[in-house]
C-alpha cells in the first residue's frame, strides 16, 4: 500500500540516509547527550542505549526511538548537523 494515493509524504532526511548515518556516525556520546538535553529521550532509554556496545548499535535504537515522530528526527537532525557537521553536508550534496 505504499504506493496508494495520499501516501506521497516526503521521506525525511534521517530516515532516507538512515543506514549511511549507522555506518558513518562514530561519536554518539556527544548525539545522545543532545537528544537527552532536547527531552528526546529519557534518561532511561539514555543510559540504555549508552550501554550498547557498537555505534552502529547504538543508533539503531536511537532510529526505532524515533520512528513515528518527525518533530523528534527534526531535533536528532540539528544535533548531527552541529556534531557531524562533515557528513551531513555531504549526504545534502547528494540529494
């Protein structure tokens, strides 16, 4: 049904380059710090995800944390275009 009409919603940024920010975001510490201080996650799911031992694991629960709320990937947008500034203006130079 994703092709059905009135299903045309922009995807976003973070979940279009979802598995190139898996692959290529190595600090997170700084990420998770960000998302905690914006109320985005709680200091439960924090310290959970902290205790993950990759940072490709890390940052899938960081994008299952996020999958319904585009207002959420708006803020993990900002915090990786200040922290990952590199890399997200060269996954924006591909789109």
């Amino acid at each position: 049904e994703a092709g059905s009409p009135g299903q045309v919603a922009k995807e976003h940024f973070v979940d279009k380059h979802r598995e190139t920010l898996i692959q290529r975001v190595r600090n997170i510490g700084p990420v998770l710090d960000g998302l905690l201080q914006k109320k985005v996650l709680l200091e439960e799911t924090y310290n959970q995800i902290r205790s993950l031992p990759t940072s490709e694991s890390q940052l899938r629960e960081i994008f299952s944390c996020l999958r319904a709320a585009d207002g959420c990937k708006d803020i993990f947008l900002s915090i990786l275009q200040e922290k990952e500034s590199y890399l997200i203006a060269d996954l924006q130079s591909k789109c």
